[in-house]
C-alpha cells in the first residue's frame, strides 16, 4: 500500500461525514482501489495527490468524486423479485382504492443508483396497470452521487446491466439497442424523476411519498445513522404507507414508529398506528 494511513483515513471520515458510509481500517484496500481509477481518470499521478487535492480545500467538486467513488452503486431490474409481487397484488391496488384520482400515488426509489429499481417499477405499471391515466402513480428516484443520477435519466444500460434481472420480453418491448447498450424507451423514462439527494444530510428534504424503497441501503450505516434515517423516512412516508427495505436490514431499532407486514413472500415494514399522524 502506497498511500499514507493518514490519507486513507481523512478518506474513511470524509465518506462517513458525507455519506453515513462505514468503512473500517480493514477497507484501506477498497480505499486504494476505487482512487486508484478515480486518480488515473482526473490525471493525478497517485492516490496520495489525489487525496492532498482534496484535503487543501480548494476542491469540494473532488471531495465529492471521492465520496461517489467509495459509494456502492450494486442494483439490477426487478432485483429480488417478490418486493415487485407484493407492489403489484396487494400494495398498488391498495393505495389505488385508497386514494382519489386528484391524489396521485407517489412512490420513492431511495439510493437509487443508476435507476433500475425506479424503471422495473415504471414497467411493471405499465405491464399491469394499463388503464392507469397519465399522472395517477408517480415514481422518483434519489441518489447522493450526481454522475449515478445521470445515468439514471439516461435510461442506456450496458449488456450486462440487462443480463441481471431483465426479463426478455420486456427487452424486447420497451428498450432498443444502440450500440454496445441498450435505451430504454422514452415513454418509461418520462414516468421517473431523478435527482440527487443525501439521505444522510439532517437537512435534506424528502420527498412525499406512499411507498418508499430504501433497500440494500441501511447495511453501510452504523446503528446511529440507520436509526436517524429510518425516522426521518417515517416522517416523509403517508400514514397508510409501505416501506421496502432490504432482506438482510430491519427496523429493529425504531420498533415504536414502525411495524413488520407479511404480504406473500415478502415483508414490508408500515407506520404503527400510535405513530400514524406524528
């Protein structure tokens, strides 16, 4: 390892800072990794100058391609599968009996990452919901690294990206190849909002919504952090809402504003009614 232990770790307190992303001193490898790509793309000759760039302070822009460098960006279509089953069975139609067509229902993909979560949402209204009038259901997708966010809006995937999860006829029907990746159809891209945003910054606002996605998300926070994010994703979720986490994450910590509901072969997590209202 080249880099100074000093270095890396003014690296680990930046991403914990900006991100709530825990990186142990058993990560100065990750750490040497991602900058190594990030110092040959920005042509610094190593690690080390990467970081002393970003330590003197004239930089926030380089702080953060650091802290998007350290940010995992894991996702695929339709990834786990029966989240999607509980949203088109029970969750959706719930909601649509529920609200008004002047109350549209909104749903929130949280660390979105390069939007496939938000687009197998967007397809599955569309595959199973057809009658649905423009505007009815609106989906958003966030995420804390701006150049992720990017590529989401494009709505290009690469050959790999549609291997992992994409069913083939929904290929077929809504993305047309182009060149070495694939563009998803404008019609889906429209029905999705991205734009940055930091679920970790106390000040950041969130969106509004009936159902919420934070999944494969809480795993890189510490205790604190998660617990502090799991409430204040309380306060933006309706009364009568859904929360998706993750398989391995739980609301063990912030039992008193959110309780466990079973829906086929997924669990979902809802505001506890002592907590609705608050």
């Amino acid at each position: 390892m080249s880099t100074s232990p000093a270095a890396l770790d003014y690296v680990r307190e930046l991403v914990y800072r900006r991100a709530g992303i825990v990186l142990g001193a058993d990560k100065y490898y990750l750490i040497e990794a991602r900058l190594s790509t990030l110092a040959r793309e920005l042509n610094f000759p190593t690690v080390e100058e990467v970081i002393k760039g970003a330590r003197s302070g004239g930089s926030g822009a380089l702080n953060q391609k650091i802290v998007e460098a350290l940010t995992t960006n894991e996702t695929t279509f339709f990834r786990d599968l029966h989240p999607f089953d509980a949203l088109r069975d029970h969750v959706i139609p719930a909601l649509l009996a529920a609200r008004s067509p002047a109350h549209p229902i909104r749903i929130w993909s949280a660390a979105c990452s390069t939007g496939q979560e938000a687009y197998s949402i967007a397809m599955l209204l569309r595959e199973h919901f057809p009658g649905l009038p423009n505007g009815r259901v609106k989906i958003f997708g966030t995420d804390l690294a701006e150049s992720v966010v990017a590529r989401a809006r494009a709505g290009r995937f690469r050959q790999l990206e549609i291997n992992r999860g994409l069913p083939a006829a929904l290929l077929v029907k809504y993305f047309v190849r182009d060149g070495a990746e694939w563009t998803l159809d404008a019609s889906i891209r429209s029905m999705v909002e991205f734009k940055p945003s930091n679920l970790v910054a106390p000040t950041e606002p969130f969106p509004h919504a009936d159902i919420v996605l934070l999944r494969n998300v809480l795993i890189y926070f510490d205790e604190e952090t998660r617990s502090a994010v799991l409430r204040r994703v309380r306060t933006a979720l309706a009364p009568d809402g859904y929360l998706f986490l993750g398989c391995a994450e739980t609301t063990t910590r912030v039992q008193d504003v959110f309780e466990h509901v079973h829906i086929g072969n997924t669990t979902c997590h809802r505001p506890r009614p002592s907590a609705r209202g608050q």
